[in-house]
C-alpha cells in the first residue's frame, strides 16, 4: 500500500468490487482472486462476458482464476518487474500511451535534477555503509517562484517522461523473457492485451494481492504497475484502476484505524523522537504544494490529528499541552512484523499479545519465530479458538519443560456474536447486525480490552509507576465502561462538534482547534445525526456502473472510486461518456462523490487532490528503494540478475541478525523455485475449524510439476519432501500439468507450490506439522517490511 | 419404442389383473420436507472470512424474549446486498460450521513457565495476571526520554498484534488504548 | 398442495410411464443452466448443498487432486470433478458441477420397483423418497449418468432433489443461489435454453468453436444442462455423448413383463383345461 | 380299509423339498412383486418393500443351499435309462391320460427327471445372477442391467414349472401329494404312475 500512496496520495484499493465489470481488459497478476475472492470475482467474468473484456492472468501457476481467463502466462516467482517493466516499455516505444490523460493528470512533464541517475542496478544517492539511498537528486527541479518546472512537450530530457522511458528502455521482451522464463512471443501477445486500453474509449483494470506485496520488492511491483495503469490512463475511471485485493474480512478497516506500526488512525503518521513539538511533527507531516493548482488535502493534515487527539484524550487535551501530543510514544526505528519478531529474538520483548490472529503460523520462518516465542516472558492469545500460537510451546520439536513463557488464552466471541462494521478491500465500511450471543462464559473483545484498560489504569492508581498520566487521561465516557457498545464508537470514530454536541457529516468541518473531536477523518461522515451511514441498504444505481451511493458508506466521504477527477480531461469531459465516473455541467460535478468539490470547476486544480503534485506520480521520491522500479531478485533466486550482476538483490532491504546464515547458499543444494499460496476451501488457518471446509480439501499438500515428480519418481498423490535452509515440509503430491518448466537466464527452473493452511495443534486433515512457514525466509520489503513469502529456494524428493 | 398408455395396462393387466388405479399421492408430497428457514429470524451480517465483505443472512431460531437463547440454524447470502448479489464460496456457505464450531473455547487458560499443560483458570484471574503482567512489563520498559534527551514516552517491552478480524470499532478502540498505553510494537495481519 | 409441486410421474405406477396431467401441468418448468467457462470450481455449490442439506460431513483425503471427494455419495449429493486436459499448445482445467441432472425422461424412475419411491414433478425435478425406498439400486443401474447412490447405514438411495424445499417456495436451490461466479443460473428451462445459446455464442466469440450445449435428447432433455466450452470432449468432462434413459434400456425387462405375464397366465390356463379336458387321473381303487 | 402303503420320500427328502418349494414361491411372489409394479403389493406378505428387499436375496439363500442338497439327495435317481427314452416319445400320450400306451415308468419318469435337471440349471442361474444384484454396487449397470434380465426370465421359466409341478402334483394326479406329506403313496397310485418302481418294492 505504501507504493500506492507513494503514487496517487492513498494506499488503498481505486475502485471497488462491482466495477470491475465495467472493465476492457482485466489483468490478474499476484492475485488468484477466483480462489481468495470468489465472489468479487464475478465481476471480473460479467466483464469477460457482458462487456466482451479479456481476462489474462500472469501467475506461476496456472490458478482457478486461469482455468476461466482468456490467457495465461507463466513465469518465474520474484521476476514480476521484469514482466511489468516490459509493458512499460512496449508501451512507450509502440506508443501505445493515453497521452492527454498522461499530460492531464500525472508528473510526466515535471523536471527532475539533473543530479538524479541510474547505473549498475543502483540509483543515485546509494550510501554503501547504511544499505539506504539519499534522496537528494531524486527530486524535483523549481522555477523561480518555487514551484516545479514542468515541459508540457514532454521532451526536456530530464522531465519525468523522457526518464522513465530511458530507464524502462532495458526491458526489451528478450530480457523479459530471459528473467521471467517465459517466451517472447507469449509476452508480448499478452502485451498487446494488457496495452490495449490506452484509449479514451478502452480502460483496464488490474487486481492484485500479496502475490505482488511479499516480496523484498513488493511495493516497486505494485508501484510499476501503478505506472503502467498511469501511462495507460486507467487510474480513477470506472472499470479502470489498480485493485489491491484484501485479505481479511476486516483487514482495510483495521489498516484504516491503524493496528499498524507507523501509522494512527486515518493514515496520520506515528510521531518520532526528533518530533519534539507538535508543531514540529505536523510541519514535517502536512506536505506543502509544489505546484499553484493543487488542491493538496493533506494540508489539513493539522485539522485531522488534532480532531483525533481530542477524541482520545478529551478535555486534557488542549492547546497548553499540545493537544496531548507527547502521551503518544515515539518509537525508535521500525517497528512492523517482522522488527517485533526481531525484538522478541534478541529477548528484548517481554510481554506479547496477539488477537484474533495466528502470528506463529503466518510466519516467516516458523523455527525462528518457535524460538522468538520461546524467549518471551509472557503471551497472551484472544480468540473464539485455541490458536497454534498459544500453544507453540507443544509444537513439534519444543520441550516445554526448557520453555518458561507464561501464556494465557482468553476465549472471546467472534463476527456473528458482535455488531460493528467491516471494510471491505473497496473500502465499503458495512455494519452487521448481531446474530446470536455468545455461550457462557466467553466475552467479547470489547470487553477484553476495556477489562485490561481498566485494571491497568486502577494498578497505577493504587502503586503508581512509569508516566501514567495519558493512561489516566485516556477518554472512556462510554455508557457501560467495561464494555463500550460499538456504535459508541462509531461515533466517537465519526466525531463530534464540540460546540454543538451534534456528530459531524464531514471531515471538512474539522478543527485544528480543539473545536472536534473525531477518531479517524476518514470515517467523519459515517454515523452522522441521520444515522448509521453504515447500514444503509438502498440498492439503486442510477449510475448503471454499480456505484451504489445508498448501500453502507465508502471512505472518504462515500466516494465510490477513488481519483475520479481523473476519469475526465482537463476540461471536466469524460474520457468515456458510457463509463463516466464524474462529468462537469458547467455548474457542478455529476456521477460519484467527485474527488473535488461539488462545484470546483475542473481547471481550479489537478486531478490528485491527496498529492502536493496535484497530479500522480510516474516519478516518486517517496519510496525506499528508488523513484521508479526496478528489477531484483529475491534473496533465494535459482539465478543471477540478467540486468546487472553486481546488484542481484534489493540494495536496501534490511537484513536482520543472523538471516544471512538461514538463506541458501553457494554450494547448497536449492534448485527449485518455490512460491506459497492459498486455496479457497480455507481462510488462513481458522477454517480448520469448520468441518465442511476440512471435508472439503482435508490435507496438506505440495503442488509439483510433472516433470519434476518423474525426475524425483513421484507419483501422484503419493508423497512429498519439501526442504529448504529453515525447515522442511511433508505431504500429498498432486502432480499437475499446470505448472511447466522455464528457462530462465537459459538454465531449467522447476516451480514448486506450497498452500499455507495447515498447523500443528489439530488442523485440518491428517497431516499436521507441515506448514508452509516452516520454509520461508525472514526477510522483507525494502519499503514495508512484507516478508519474501512468494518466492524462495527448495528441493525436493520423494518421502 | 413409444409406449402409449394402452400398451403399458396390457403389459401390467395381462398377467394378473391388478389394477393401479386409485393410486395414493400422499407419500411422495411428504417426502418434501418443510422449508427450515420458514419460521426463522433473520439478521443481516457479512462473511467473516476475506475482504470482498458479502453481505450474508443469518436465520435464527428462539423468541428473542428474556432469559431465551437464539440458535443459528442456517447462514447465506444476502440477495440485496450489490457486492455479492446473494452468492458465496465455500467458506461464507458454510460460515455457520465457525459460528457453531464445535472447537468453540468457553473458558480461559494459563499456562506456567516450564508446564506442558494448561489449567483452566476464571476470567477473574486472567485479567488480573494479564493486567499485572502489563504493567510490570510497562514500567519496565517504559523510556520516558531518549538517550539525546527527547521525550518519547513509549514502551518498547510489549507487542501488540491483530486484528484484520474485528470490527473498526474494535479496531479502533484496540490503537486507541495502545497508543495511549505507550506501546509502538503494534501491527496486524495486513503485512503477511 | 402448492401448484410447484404438481407431480407429473411415480415409480412404480402407471404414470411412470405416462405422465401425469392435470390442469396444473402448465405450471413452470425449471431447469439449471451450468456454464462450464465461468465455473472456477471453489466448491461453494458443494459446500452450499450439504449444507442446505443436513448431509454429513464425511473424512475425506488428499489423493493427488483439488478434487474433496473421489466419488459421490449418499451423503455428497454434488462433486466438483477436476481434470487437466492439453489441447495442443493450451492447458484446459476441465471443472464440471457432477450431480444429478434431473432427466425429463429419468432411467432412475423407470428402472424403481416401488411405487413412490422415486417422483417426477412437473417442474422438470426428479426426487427420491426415501421412505419408499426399498434399497433395490435398481435406479442406480438405471441412470445414464451414474448419479445415485445407496447409503449402508439407512440401506435407501439417494441424490440431488434439487432443493424442491426451496423451489416449493420459490427459492433457487442451495447451489444456485450460492455460485459466487454466477456460473449455476436458474429459471424457467425455455428461459434457460436461450440462454444458453447467447453463452455459446459469447464461447465461440471467445474462441471455444467447439462450444455446445449440453441437453441429452436420448433423456428427453435434462433440467440441469451445461454450456461446454469444448462440446468436442464431452468424455474430459465425464459428460456421457449419447445417454439413453427412456424406457429404452429397460425396453427387455419390459419385454420380460409381458411375456411373463402372459407365459404365467397361459401356463395356468392350460393347466385348467388339461384339467377339464382329461380331468384327474386317479388309480382304481382296487386294481 | 386302509390301502397297503408304500413309503416314496423319507423325511428329510421331504423336509428339503418344502424348503425348497415355500422358498421359491415367497421368492416367486416377491419377486414378481419388483417386477410388476401392481404386484408390489405382494412385499406386504414380507412386511412391506423394504423388508422384502432385504429377505429376498436371503431367503434366496436358503433355496439355494437347499436346491443343492436336492441335488444330491435325488441326483443318483436322476439319469435317464432307455425306458426313459421310450416314456419321452409318448409323452403326448401321457399328457392325454391314454395310461395304456405309456412304457411304465421307474421311481421317477422321464419327465420328472428333465423338470430336475431344468430346475438344477435354474437354480445355478438364479443364484450367480442374485448373488451380483445382491450387491449392485461391486458391479457394473450394464451388467446389472442383463443379470436383471436373466434373473426374471428364469424367474418366470420356473413359474411355470411350478404350475406344472403342483398342477400334475395336486388335481391332475390325485394321491401324488401325500408323497411329500407323510411320505407314502398307496399301492395302486404306485402301480399307476410308478409301475417299474412298486414292481421292485412289491417284490422285495
């Protein structure tokens, strides 16, 4: 998501499920949503055949979703930005491009330093010592009044577009092919799919997931196939877009309200030490215009932290305190996934609780982690089940006895015993009624939590103890304040007018003042003094586009597609009259909530409203590992990288303590490619739990081609051996003509495939002990720290 | 070979002279059985499992009266809702086996250090170990300023992880009280 | 009784083989409609039937196939079936909704000694009673398309009814309602032919020229039918070419009814007037 | 005054006749009850259709094993000499009752030993084909299909032997069936219809 972000100003999903059907061209790649999404797929397959579209799939397997696409390309796991970066490319020197779309609404005509380059696999601005790029040559060259110089021509030789078309140029379809393992041919018949709906009158859509996020260079696939969508002009149109496909039922709503390292509700950032002010943290987080029209809404970022400070911490919140800038902690670097592992590693972590989540068997490097849990002091799992994690203590190879890790599980109920809301990837918020209670003796989360708050906030009061004063001062005005209701807080979420004491409609009437509260703007406008806007079930679509403005509410302010100022030219006129998402009268904007105000004529400003540009970005300073994308190899590659020898892996990726060792290495015998992934007879690891679902695909399983199973005297459904560095793997065969050998920097590469969905404490089927996360290695994205879960090293033979 | 109905009364008169006539309906109308959902409650929910959010019904026996127990008899798709359209995949089909699994918990666990068991303890006990544990742990970790002298205020001693499965409600109130409980090392299932 | 449910033919009685009419016989008749290009075989009708169903879960294993079962069963009334076909250069991953197909002219029924035991309604749906059931199999030997499938524990067979709760009140089937990809339609089987032949039309635009419907006559038709996209293979897709289940393939033991019955009639008959002619043969009392 | 009496069938000849007999004609019954749908209510004489698809194969069981030891109680007695032969060319004679052109017959004529040996191949046929249909699921329909068909052709086959073998037994011979009761026939029925055979037995 943060490439996303990094491109348009959101790390979200640009459409929504049901658009997808107005789509020419559907390209799945990194996704397999016929398995993970089964019923938003449909749309996809109504576009297939009510709108005459093409549905391809690049995968290296030939998935469910490609058994009903139109084509499919295999390639290797990890060679992703070679595929994309080839479109690009074909694109650009087949002029294949929306122009007066690129002109419109992205950075190409901006001038980037002339200090900025790339040499060798390395941008500019590589420090060798920090594994960490200076970003000083990749910005943005000013003109005397401060703004950015921009060549409307797009022919300056350092303006975005002369750039990226240099930069792309290498990606020739024989380097593709050589990298991915595919044919040329094959490449670039899929090319002439994908780069067809360069057109005012054609758009393509892309559906993604984590087979493009988890890789150490995750967030640059999704960043190049956000560029090809710009260069295409499909962002912010209906049927267009780049679609992040989400996991979990709640996992957009949850990223929204900011379980996450680094973020606070609403997508504010987590302040850090050299924030030593409030000031100071939202100078350097509300982004200044670099061009005159921009409308650059997150220079309201003051407004919306201040708003959420108030909501947490009420009237001891003030302008005296800064608003209690200083309750919220301040970390000290990272502190995603992988980093809490990290810390748990080195015992550093005392003290870890995990909810309605299964973090052993997610992984990376289930025998890391074993022994990160087993150095813990205490752990505490909530979940309606017992979880493998609780009991990573039994797992096999543990000895309890050496393991003094203090674990308590608490049963606590789940969706159908709750109401609330869920976030769907198209970020619909929708409410749920409930259903049943819960049996005795389980309580729900809510009450968890406050139970804790509670008897946290009571010990400190009784004996005292480190800085206690936000925990005192934390807002709880609920009505029952050992179980909040959750439509207590939805509005709390929503946000009120202090003043009048009425909820808000919209984020727009927030204060920087302490005049509102509201726990995450982008929910201001969901449970408003009309009522729950969650809940709502009108079912018309005067569209005809399967917008639905009456059913729930859609972040931010009911918006059904995101960017759509984009949808039309510079004039307000659509690029597709049949599929406008947004047309200006002259007076107004009609169709979607438009991305502008009502009635902000179409040339007050760019079309980006979230970017200081005011427009995407093809060029993006914002990322770690460079402005625009390019291709690595994965840490464990069965090859070198075709494009530059002496940087075969993400330069600044970072490498925890003692990972090297557990990778492959020279000399070791690895030969395989190995990819995991998820099946649609289960959810993670929960559905071991419902019968039907066991009964449905009961065992582990290793998916191997046939080719490989002959040379290793496997058959089908016999059984299987899978090693890799970390740990090894024991299951079923199914041998399968669905994935073929490549060749690949002209040696044979094998594909392995692996599902995820098994563990050890009483799974599914009979085969317990092997999960895929045994083998993965604990690595991540140099941007978000996503683990390399989808391309690694293994071998193979018969058990 | 057609069969016309003079043939066949041959073919089952000749030989004995039974006649079938008269023949009684009854059993095969019984053997449809009763509609399950007919006289069932109905709540409108969405799928549990991944992000497309279907829209679901959940059909539910019981009164709904003082001191009653709702049963969920049966979940599927809400035809109203625009996203699914009344559909659902194997999981959401069959959503109410989670609702109703028989590997539901009803009663917290602990586990000691060095025990390869656990015992089953009351709620009491539980909140009041997880409680003190925190705070042990808090106050022990806790760095109210930094080695450059910078207030920081945070605790680097607990990590709190998930989740994409509850409601933003939840989800919210979840950072809300972390964040202000000092903690950093928070994250959920969105990055794996 | 609700108009839905007119019943048009029961074993084991006259109107097995002379439908049944009335002035409800206009009513609606149903038929399934499958096409085979949007099935992504998730197994949520599968799923869907045993659950609507109450059909037991049964212990399944891995036997080298995303495929649960290896078979259907009395207690799995609907299987997805999975088979990896190369045809020339392209992979086809062949996902074919296996259940029964609810035959106009059903083989099962012909084939069912007890009366009642197995019901055709007008609405195109052949049900299994299993009250009536005497656990012959004959209706399993009767079956072109091998559906069937007697149950130990109960000593009855059983298969699809498709949902007839359900449509009795005007709901899809379980299967129907829950295809996430909406690959299962439902409807009125006229309605259900022209759609078929717009989905042919978009397969053979989309390259299958092979496309066809699949609608056996040699049953009469059926009332599930598949669009296949390779109507060239129907044996990749275990779909039989020509099934016959008319009264056909038990045209002998219907041969067998009436010479037996005339074969016993007239051994009778002559036994009488052998009697009458000859009458008894007893010895002299007293030779 | 009583008539001197010969014994014909000991007791367990007689035993295992009715078995085999009651046997087959609940078979005969409930089979032509699965045939004929209009006879199905027949399978009330077995408590009703499923019963009388579960006792059917089973009592087939037991005329099985009986016909067997049928066969070899009366198999020596069962081969045709040349007095058998001559009794075949003037069964039509026989049949009309003309008792004086009749070559007289052993313990068993001629026709009684070939409604043996029919009886013997039926049994054989009806067996092999119940023991598939008995358990349809180890085979398949086809197969089915035409065991079916021979089981009720050998079916109705032996129906109408039955009706022969009790009509000849009961009105159109009188004093044959007290054979089978308490095992003796008298005399003169012996000299009648068995005449070679009351010869030996008078004689000894």
């Amino acid at each position: 998501m943060a490439s996303l972000a990094a491109t348009f100003g959101r790390g979200a999903m640009t459409n929504h499920w049901k658009d997808i059907k107005n789509a020419d061209v559907v390209l799945v790649m990194g996704a397999n949503p016929a398995e993970n999404h089964p019923c938003g797929f449909k749309w996809a397959l109504e576009a297939r055949d009510e709108n005459g579209a093409k549905l391809v799939t690049i995968d290296p397997r030939f998935t469910r979703t490609s058994a009903v696409a139109d084509k499919h390309l295999q390639i290797r796991p990890g060679s992703d930005i070679a595929i994309l970066g080839g479109l690009i490319r074909h694109i650009l020197t087949n002029d294949l491009h929306h122009a007066d779309y690129v002109r419109a609404h992205t950075n190409a005509s901006f001038i980037i330093s002339g200090d900025f380059g790339f040499e060798d696999g390395l941008f500019s601005g590589f420090e060798e010592a920090g594994s960490r790029y200076d970003k000083t040559s990749w910005s943005y060259q000013r003109a005397a009044d401060g703004y950015v110089r921009r060549d409307p021509t797009l022919e300056d030789p350092q303006c975005v577009f002369q750039l990226l078309r240099r930069h792309y140029d290498r990606y020739t379809p024989a380097m593709v092919a050589q990298i991915a393992g595919c044919s040329e041919e094959k490449f670039l018949e899929m090319a002439d799919i994908i780069c067809s709906t360069g057109r005012a009158d054609r758009v393509g859509t892309i559906m993604y997931a984590v087979g493009w996020t988890m890789h150490t260079v995750g967030s640059q696939i999704i960043r190049t196939g956000a560029i090809l969508q710009l260069l295409l002009g499909n962002i912010g149109r209906p049927g267009g877009g780049i679609n992040a496909l989400r996991g979990h039922a709640n996992v957009q709503g949850a990223t929204d309200h900011a379980i996450v390292a680094g973020i606070l509700p609403g997508y504010l950032k987590v302040p850090t030490p050299e924030q030593t002010t409030l000031a100071e943290h939202l100078e350097a987080s509300t982004p200044q215009p670099l061009v005159p029209d921009t409308v650059n809404y997150w220079g309201n970022y003051p407004k919306f932290l201040v708003s959420q400070l108030k909501a947490w911490f009420g009237d001891s919140a003030t302008a005296a305190n800064e608003f209690g800038y200083h309750y919220l902690g301040k970390p000290d670097g990272d502190a995603t996934w992988l980093s809490i592992w990290d810390e748990a590693y080195h015992g550093r972590l005392e003290g870890f609780i995990t909810l309605g989540f299964n973090p052993l068997l997610a992984g990376p490097d289930i025998p890391r982690l074993l022994k990160s849990m087993s150095r813990l002091k205490w752990m505490t799992v909530i979940d309606p089940f017992m979880l493998d994690s609780a009991e990573f203590w039994k797992a096999p190879g543990m000895n309890p006895a050496e393991i003094d890790t203090e674990v308590l599980y608490l049963p606590t109920t789940h969706w159908i015993e709750r109401d609330g809301s869920f976030t769907n990837s198209g970020r619909w918020a929708q409410w749920k009624e409930k259903a049943i209670d819960p049996p005795d003796g389980v309580r729900s989360d809510t009450w968890v939590l406050s139970e804790l708050f509670w008897r946290v906030k009571e010990l400190y009061q009784q004996d005292g103890g480190a800085y206690d004063e936000p925990i005192q001062n934390l807002t709880w005005a609920y009505l029952n304040p050992r179980e909040p209701t959750l439509v207590e807080l939805a509005k709390e979420i929503n946000g009120y007018d202090h003043e009048t004491g009425q909820l808000l409609s919209s984020f727009g009437q927030l204060q920087d003042d302490g005049g509102t509260s509201s726990g995450n703007w982008l929910y201001t406008g969901s449970y408003t003094e009309a009522g729950n806007m969650m809940a709502r079930r009108g079912t018309a679509d005067p569209t005809g586009l399967g917008m639905h403005h009456d059913w729930a509410f859609s972040w931010p302010a009911n918006r059904r597609v995101l960017y759509n100022r984009a949808s039309a030219d510079a004039e307000g006129r659509p690029w597709d009259p049949s599929r406008a998402g947004i047309a200006w009268t002259g007076r107004e904007w009609i169709g979607d909530v438009p991305d502008y105000g009502r009635t902000t004529p179409p040339d007050a400003a760019g079309a980006f409203i979230m970017t200081e540009e005011g427009v995407a970005r093809l060029f993006s300073s914002q990322m770690a590992d460079g402005p625009f994308s390019e291709h690595y190899e994965p840490v464990e590659s069965p090859t070198g990288n075709a494009l530059h020898e002496s940087v075969p892996v993400n330069p600044v990726i970072n490498w925890y303590d003692g990972v090297r060792e557990t990778l492959a290495a020279e000399g070791d015998d690895f030969p395989h490619a190995c990819t995991i992934y998820r099946v649609v007879e289960h959810e993670h690891f929960v559905t071991a739990n419902v019968p039907l679902l066991v009964e449905a695909m009961p065992d582990f399983f290793i998916e191997l081609p046939e080719g490989l199973a002959a040379e290793k005297g496997i058959e089908n459904g016999g059984r299987a051996r899978v090693w890799s560095k970390r740990g090894e793997v024991e299951g079923v065969a199914i041998v399968t003509k669905r994935i073929k050998p490549l060749t690949v920097n002209g040696q044979t590469v094998w594909t392995v495939g692996i599902p995820v969905h098994w563990g050890f404490a009483g799974g599914t089927g009979s085969t317990h002990a092997s999960m895929a996360n045994l083998l993965t290695p604990f690595i991540g994205d140099a941007n978000t720290r996503c683990p390399e879960f989808k391309a690694f090293l293994v071998n193979v033979e018969r058990a | 070979m057609p069969i016309s109905r003079r043939t066949f009364l041959k073919a089952s008169v000749a030989g004995v002279g039974i006649s079938a006539l008269g023949f009684d309906l009854k059993p095969a109308y019984a053997a449809v059985r009763q509609l399950k959902i007919r006289n069932a409650r109905e709540y409108k929910t969405v799928c549990p499992y991944c992000a497309v959010g279907c829209g679901t019904i959940a059909y539910v026996h019981g009164s709904g009266g003082l001191n009653t127990t709702n049963t969920i008899i049966h979940v599927e798709g809400d035809p109203d809702n625009p996203i699914n359209g009344g559909t659902l995949c194997p999981k959401g089909a069959s959503q109410m086996g989670l609702a109703i699994s028989p590997r539901l918990r009803k009663s917290p666990m602990f586990r000691e250090g060095g025990a390869s068991e656990w015992r089953e303890v009351d709620w009491d006990f539980a909140m009041d170990w997880l409680a003190r544990k925190f705070k042990e742990s808090r106050d022990a970790t806790f760095t109210e300023q930094d080695s450059q002298g910078r207030t920081v205020n945070r605790t680097n001693g607990i990590a709190w992880v998930g989740s994409a499965t509850v409601a933003n409600e939840d989800a919210y109130l979840i950072t809300k009280t972390m964040r202000a409980m000092g903690l950093t090392y928070i994250d959920h299932q969105a990055r794996i | 009784m609700p108009d839905t449910l007119a019943i048009k033919r029961i074993s084991a009685s006259p109107s097995a083989l002379i439908p049944l009419e009335s002035l409800r016989s206009g009513g609606p008749v149903y038929s399934k409609l499958v096409d085979i290009s949007k099935c992504i075989g998730c197994k949520g009708c599968e799923v869907a039937c045993k659950e609507w169903n109450d059909l037991k879960v049964e212990q399944t294993s891995n036997f080298g196939s995303m495929q649960s079962h290896k078979d259907l069963s009395s207690n799995t009334w609907l299987l997805m079936r999975f088979n990896e076909v190369e045809i020339g250069d392209d992979l086809s991953w062949m996902i074919k909704k296996d259940a029964c197909l609810h035959c106009e002219e059903p083989g099962c029924l012909f084939a069912c000694p007890a009366p009642g035991a197995i019901v055709q309604y007008q609405n195109g749906i052949v049900d299994f009673n299993q009250d009536q059931c005497i656990g012959c199999q004959n209706c399993v030997s009767g079956c072109p398309f091998d559906i069937p499938r007697f149950d130990k524990e109960t000593k009855t067979v059983a298969k699809c009814n498709m949902c007839i709760d359900r449509v009795e009140v005007g709901l899809e089937p379980a299967c129907v309602k829950t295809c996430p990809t909406n690959a299962i339609q439902w409807g009125i089987k006229d309605d259900m032919l022209a759609l078929a032949e717009k989905k042919v039309e978009t397969m053979k635009r989309r390259g299958y020229e092979h496309a066809a419907l699949y609608n056996p006559g040699g049953v009469g038709g059926t009332h599930m039918m598949y669009v296949v996209p390779h109507g060239d293979r129907l044996e990749d897709y275990s779909l039989p070419a020509h099934p016959v289940a008319s009264p056909a393939p038990l045209g002998g033991l219907n041969v067998l009814r009436r010479v037996g019955s005339y074969l016993l009639g007239f051994g009778v008959l002559s036994a009488l007037a052998h009697f009458l002619a000859v009458g008894p043969m007893s010895p002299e009392e007293d030779s | 005054m009583s008539q001197p009496l010969l014994l014909r069938f000991t007791f367990l000849h007689r035993v295992v006749h009715w078995v085999v007999g009651m046997t087959f004609v609940v078979l005969l019954l409930t089979g032509l009850a699965f045939s004929y749908p209009s006879l199905f209510w027949l399978t009330t004489l077995l408590g009703g259709g499923p019963a009388a698809r579960v006792l059917h194969p089973q009592i087939g069981a037991v005329f099985g094993v009986g016909l067997l030891v049928m066969f070899v109680l009366w198999v020596r007695d069962m081969f045709l000499d040349a007095p058998d032969r001559q009794w075949l060319g003037a069964i039509k004679h026989y049949a009309a009752h003309e008792h004086d052109k009749v070559p007289p017959a052993g313990k068993y004529n001629a026709g009684q030993k070939l409604f043996f040996w029919l009886q013997s191949l039926l049994g054989v046929l009806f067996v092999a084909t119940g023991l598939l249909l008995w358990f349809p699921e180890s085979f398949g329909s086809g197969l089915l299909n035409t065991m079916r068909l021979l089981h009720f052709a050998a079916a109705l086959a032996g129906g109408l032997l039955l009706i022969l073998h009790v009509y000849l037994g009961t009105v159109a011979y009188p004093g044959t069936a007290r054979g089978m009761i308490d095992g003796k026939v008298t005399t003169a029925w012996a000299r009648l219809h068995h005449p070679r055979w009351s010869g030996e037995r008078v004689e000894r």
